[in-house]
C-alpha cells in the first residue's frame, strides 16, 4: 500500500487538564475513505484538529504526506471542513466570497485570477448552490451552508478532505449532494478522513473505519455494520463527558 497521507503514531492530547487522545495510530493511505466513529466525547473531532493543527499533542508523531506535521507547509493539498456549528456563522459574506477564500491558498498576493474564479464556480456547481452565488450565506438553511463549507474547502483543489461531521444537522437532500459530491472527489483520487455518528449515504463510499472510545481505538477496520454489532462491546453507550463533538450517538451500532 502507498505512503499514508495522514499517519498518526502513539498520539495523545488534552483539553484543559483532561486526557482526550491516549495514544492512538491513525493511518489514512492514498484514495482512502476513512470515517472516523464513536460516541460522544470519544475524541474525535479532537483527533482530526490535532491533524490541522488546532489542538497541540502532549506525545506522539503526526505525519501529512510523510511530512511530520510541525514542518508541513503545503496546507493547500488539505481541504478541511469544520464542524458547521463552529464555522462562518454570522460573518456578513456572499457564497462566492466564503468559497472564493478557500482559493487563497493558491494565489498570489491574494489575487484572484481566471483559474481561481473558474474553480470557485466549478466547486459551487458541483455542490449544487452555483445560482445562489451571490446570496449572503445568512441567508441560507443549515444544509445549504454545509454546501457551501465544503465547496470552500473544495476551491483548492486539494489532494486530501478532512471533514468534521459534514452531515450534521443536514436535511436528506443536501446529504445526498454532498455524498455525491465526495464519490466524485474520491473517483479523482482524493483521500478523505471523516468525523461521523453516522454512516447514512456516505456508507457506501467508506473504506475503513476507526472507531475511538474514551481516546483509544477500538476498532479499525471494515465500518462496524459489515462486522456485526456485537463485534463492537460498548460503542452504542453515550458517553456524559464530551469533547467538541457535536452531538452525542444515539442508542444502537451506529445511531
């Protein structure tokens, strides 16, 4: 198999005072999906901030295209799409202005040229919102901003996603649109790491997955619905204490 993308090796991290990582391995190789799962406060929107650098390691290696992260610099491979809760809201911007900033990472002097205008069009289409443009993104309903999220971080062009429970408070048919806006992400070769409840319409494009309890790894490997739900001890619990994940998992494998 190729070089991982993301490779996290004996990685741990708090928040405040309290353990929240202990030591985990996350790998994510080239054109692989992986959903990363579990309950509430399992730590994993911590672990996917400890791979953009939002939250800093107390031990542990983080490597980004067998780069180690401290002295990765070419960030404009990473597209990252935050949790939507947490994003954006309330800033006084039009559609194409939020998408175009994902673009700047490109540009000269924050310029943008005909090649970036042209991908910022093209990320709006492929997300479905090219005809609301020009509308303040205050403007839109919750799955529509999601879109817009991710055609932001898709305006790049990146070499790899990672997503903070991109389907979180999403109604049905933007779900689908982002699900088939990731299949043609993947279908290009993009490598996508996932923060998810729930597999929903994503399920079909998933990989692997990596479900983490109380900051360890608990299971990694084929999505926990293909390997049984007694295959799992404890991860339909929903945990009282919680990191910043949005939303605790409600009773049953996956929801």
């Amino acid at each position: 198999m190729s070089e991982p993308v993301i490779s996290l090796r004996g990685v741990r991290a708090e928040l405040g005072s309290r353990p929240v990582l202990r030591g985990i391995d996350l790998t994510v190789h080239h054109g692989e999906v992986v959903a990363l799962l579990g309950a509430n406060g399992s730590g994993k929107s911590t672990a996917v901030r400890t791979v953009i650098g939002q939250v800093p390691v107390t031990a542990g290696e983080i490597e980004l295209f067998g780069t180690p992260r401290r002295r990765f610099r070419d960030w404009r491979r990473v597209g990252y799409v935050p949790q939507r809760t947490t994003a954006a809201g309330g800033v006084p911007a039009t559609v194409t202005e939020v998408v175009s900033s994902g673009r700047l990472s490109r540009t000269r002097f924050g310029m943008l040229r005909k090649a970036d205008h042209d991908a910022v069009r093209a990320a709006l289409e492929l997300v479905g919102m090219a005809e609301r443009a020009k509308d303040s993104v205050n403007a839109l309903s919750g799955g529509q901003h999601q879109r817009v999220l991710i055609a932001r971080a898709l305006a790049a062009e990146p070499e790899l996603l990672i997503m903070d429970e991109p389907m979180a408070g999403v109604d049905l048919a933007s779900q689908q649109v982002l699900a088939d806006t990731l299949e043609k992400q993947v279908s290009e070769g993009a490598s996508v790491l996932l923060v998810l409840h729930e597999l929903g319409p994503l399920e079909p494009l998933i990989d692997r997955a990596v479900v983490l309890r109380d900051g360890c790894v608990l299971h990694d490997g084929p999505p926990p619905k293909a390997v049984g739900q007694h295959a799992l001890p404890g991860h339909d619990h929903v945990h009282p204490h919680a990191d910043h994940d949005a939303a605790p998992i409600r009773t049953g494998l996956l929801g």
